[in-house]
C-alpha cells in the first residue's frame, strides 16, 4: 500500500529544491562575464554546463507536476502500462515512477 501522504510530502520538497537550484544557477547566469579570453571560454563552458542542468531540472519539475496529477486523481503509484502496483522501493528510489521495475524492464 502506497503512503500517499509521504510521497506527495516528498514531492513537494523535491519540486522546492529543483526551483531553488533553477534559481541559483539563473542567478549564476545573470554574472558578470571575466574580461581574460581564457577566463571567459571557461566562463562559457560552465554556463553550457548550467544551462543542461538547468533543462535537466525543468524536465524533472515537469515529471513531478506529473506525478503530483495522479495523486490528485488517485493514481499515483499505479503503473501506466499494466495498472498493477509500483512498489514503495521504486517509488522511494524515482519519486516520479510512472512504471512498475517489471514494466521498466520489458520496455
């Protein structure tokens, strides 16, 4: 049986996390670039970084809205392929699991 309390609660604080780190490095990317050409090429590639973790997080928001949906509709921890029960284990390990580890693995 799946703690629907827990997992929203911890859905919740995921979400807040990703939207701090979201933050931050938006934060970093508003700096001041250096004037050095070296400085500044690897300025450059750590904002190429940032920007994909960035997209990253995005990505994983939008797989907890997701998720946070099925709880409203009471169909968070049921598996989308085969509607049979994804365990509190996979749950715990991707808060967004939207398959059972048996329908993972078949495809």
């Amino acid at each position: 049986m799946v703690d629907i309390t827990h997992f929203k609660s911890r859905l919740l604080k995921r979400r807040d996390e990703l939207a701090q780190m979201i933050e931050t490095f938006e934060d970093r990317l508003d700096d001041p670039k250096p004037n050095d050409s070296e400085d500044r090429a690897t300025a450059s590639e750590n904002d190429e970084v940032m920007e994909a973790q960035i997209e990253a997080e995005y990505s994983e928001i939008k797989a907890i809205d997701a998720a946070l949906s099925r709880v409203d509709n009471d169909v968070y921890g049921i598996c989308l392929s085969c509607e049979g029960p994804i365990s509190n284990e996979r749950l715990e390990a991707v808060l967004h699991a939207t398959k059972c580890r048996r329908c993972m693995e078949t495809g």
